[in-house]
C-alpha cells in the first residue's frame, strides 16, 4: 500500500535523524581511532565499528534519496487532486475538516511526533490539509483550537485594547521633546531659529510563552471536544494575563532569568525619563478629598491628550469609589458596586483592576490611551505561525513574538506611596 505524504515526510524525518545519530557515532570513533596505545583487539572492534556506520550511512542516504523522489512524485499528485477538489467544489461549502475535532486530534499528534520543530510540524500539517481535501490555507488552525484561543480574545476587555498595535518586529521612536512656540518680533532685530529637541529608541521584539500540563489520554477520551477547549481556552487566557503584567509593571522575573519577557518594557520599570511623570499619593487608610486631588494632579502631568487609563489593584478602586465630600456624602453615584476586573469607571476615569497589583511598588499606573506601543505578532490572528503552538506527550504551549514600551512623550505617570 502506498504511503500517505504524512508518512513519507515522518519517515524521512526518522532517517534523517538516525543518520545524524550515525555521524555522531562516526565521530566519535574517529576520536578513539586517534588515541595512542590502543590495544590490538579494541582497534579492530572500533574499524569493524566504523565500517558497519558506513554502510549504515550509506543506506540511510539512500533511503532519504528515495523519500525525496517519493515525497515529490505524491507533492505532485495532491496537487492534481487539490486543483480537481477546488474544482468541484467550486460554488459549494468548503469542507468541513478544519471544524472537526478530528482536524484537532490530527493537529495535536502532528504537533507531539514534530517536538522541538515548529516548521516541520507546519510542513507536515499542511501536507495532512491538503490530503483532507482543504484548498483555502489562509485560515490552517483547526477550528476547535481557533474557536477556543479566539474565545479568549473576543470576550478580552483590559488594558490591551488601550494599546497600539503595529506589525513590524523592530521600531525606531523618535519623539520632538520640545514644543513650538511662537515669537514676538522688533523691528531691526534679528528673527531667531526654533531649537528642537529629539530623543529616539528601538522597540524590539522576542518570543513570549505560556505552557500548559495536560494529559493526552484525557485529550483521546474527549468525546465532545470540551476538554480541548478548555486546554486552548487556559492557555489564551494565560498568555493575554503574562502580557498585560508585564505591560504594566514587568513579568516580577529577574532580569537574568532565563524565561524573563526580556523585550516589553514595563510602564513601573520605565527609565527614559521624558516618557513618564510621577505624583505622590497616600494610599494608607480611608481616603479622602486629597487623594482625589493628588490623582488628578498626576494624570494632569500626561501631555498626551488622549484618554486616560488607570491600572490599580482591587482595594485600592474600592478606597476610590468610597471617598466622601465635605459634607460626608459619597462623591461616587455607586460607592457599593462590585468592582469589575474588566473595566470600571471611578471618579470619570477608566481604571482596571488586577491582583498582581495589590503588592506593586507604585499602587497606580497611568498611561494615555494608545500610548503604550506593541509590536510583532496579532496575537488574534488565525495563522498558525501567529500563535506557534508546540505540544508533547505532557504539555501544550502557545507562543508569540512580542514586544512593547511607550512611545509617547509624558504618557504614563507612576503614582509613588507618600
């Protein structure tokens, strides 16, 4: 029976990676071959070694030569029959592979056999698409794992819909730190030139991941696709928290871990002074009027016009909501209403809760709506080289290739506890 496209790409995988093990083998005989006083009889196991690797090589080689003829020869086949199926298919439903929890079964397995090696995965992927009779590849995540990784997205309501989005890897900001300003004039006097001052820096980008541990029994036995859903769902979600934190106030890893989101500059950890202010604010006990007046005083040091966005923690919204006027009467229509993690509007301003803020050494951030640059991937997009998902026997990970700072001039103020 003739093999599928699948199996003749994992088999030449296979061979392709037994004979790097070969030639490593190869090698390392070389090196004892090299080695002085090596007695007679472990000389002539160590020749008779080498040239069994030989011939195993050689085998190999031309074991992967006849996968090359036969990998083209069915290339060219299921192209002949994409072309027929778009055909035929022309003015009627695309198949319905991609929606089937066969599409994310197949997915799941070709992600674990291709561990470590995200492009042959896709390869080998798109080779199964097109054995299924799938001609449209703008759209090649299954459908179950899209659904659930877009869900995340399309119910998204936090501090990433207040940023800028720009699909370049690397960017140079350059920002006029100095306004215009017209002149008086005298007669017989000199008119004089506007000086400008400019600073200018690189955004970049790199890779950011969540893992999530899942069991791949549990992931067979999902008969409804509920599972999986909630795998891809958990995952989303945790990756759109990790960017958010390390957004507002860093990942909390040191700077020389190994897993650090090393190229999105926190707002908290900021250090180009003409990109923030800061205001003092006492955030002890009940508040009063002049906490109000001290935060409206740091988000007066925005320059940006643009709206104003506040991340805090819980109980400090709630400290807000709670202020009293003079006359002891709450300034706030609604001082008993639940605080919302996705957005609240407290003393005119919008502000975003969230836990990793509670203990965060500036007890609110402020930033001009749009003022804070990201860069890279869509994370929303559908392509699978968005997203990067790589899977084993153990766990699942979703990546992308980010990064971020702000890119406005004064458009963040850090409130420091007084």
């Amino acid at each position: 029976m003739k093999k599928s496209l699948v199996e003749l790409l994992e088999a030449r995988q296979k061979a392709a990676d037994e004979l790097s093990e070969v030639k490593l083998k190869k090698a390392t005989i070389k090196a004892k071959l090299k080695e002085a006083n090596i007695e007679a009889d472990v000389l002539e196991q160590l020749k008779a070694d080498a040239e069994a690797l030989v011939t195993q090589a050689n085998t190999l080689k031309e074991t992967i030569d006849s996968l090359d003829a036969d990998i083209e020869e069915t290339e060219e086949e299921l192209n002949k029959a994409a072309k027929s199926i778009k055909e035929v298919q022309k003015g009627k439903t695309q198949m319905e592979y991609l929606k089937t929890k066969e599409a994310a079964l197949d997915f799941a397995r070709i992600l674990m056999d291709n561990e470590g090696s995200s492009n042959s995965a896709r390869k080998v992927w798109e080779a199964n698409l097109v054995e299924k009779g799938v001609t449209d590849l703008n759209k090649i995540l299954p459908e179950p794992v899209l659904i659930a990784i877009q869900n995340a997205f399309n119910d998204y309501d936090g501090i990433l819909n207040h940023v800028t989005k720009d699909p370049r890897y690397a960017v140079r900001v350059a920002l006029q730190t100095q306004q215009a300003k017209a002149k008086g004039h005298q007669n017989g006097k000199t008119k004089k030139d506007e000086s400008f001052v400019f600073i200018d820096y690189t955004i970049n980008s790199a890779a950011v991941y969540i893992k999530y541990s899942f069991e791949y029994a549990d992931l067979k036995k999902d008969t409804t696709g509920a599972y999986f859903n909630y795998v891809m769902n958990e995952l989303a979600q945790g990756f759109i928290r990790a960017v958010e934190r390390a957004v507002v106030i860093g990942d909390g890893k040191n700077s020389d871990d190994d897993d650090k989101i090393t190229e999105i500059k926190s707002i908290a950890e900021e250090t180009l002074a003409q990109l923030f202010d800061t205001q003092e604010i006492n955030v002890d006990g009940e508040f009063d009027s002049t906490v109000l007046e001290n935060l409206v005083k740091g988000i007066d040091k925005l320059a940006a016009n643009t709206t104003p966005i506040l991340v805090t923690s819980k109980t400090i919204a709630r400290k807000l909501k709670m202020v009293k006027d003079g006359e002891k009467r709450y300034i706030d229509p609604q001082p008993f209403a639940p605080i919302s993690q996705t957005g609240n509007v407290i003393a005119g301003y919008q502000v975003y809760v969230y836990d990793w803020m509670e203990d965060a050494t500036n007890p609110i951030i402020a930033f001009a709506d749009k003022a804070y640059k990201m860069i890279g991937d869509d994370v929303s997009a559908d392509r699978f080289e968005d997203y990067d998902v790589t899977m084993n026997r153990r766990h699942i990970e979703l990546a992308s290739v980010l990064g971020g700072r702000l890119g406005q001039y004064k458009s963040a103020v850090k409130f420091t506890k007084g």
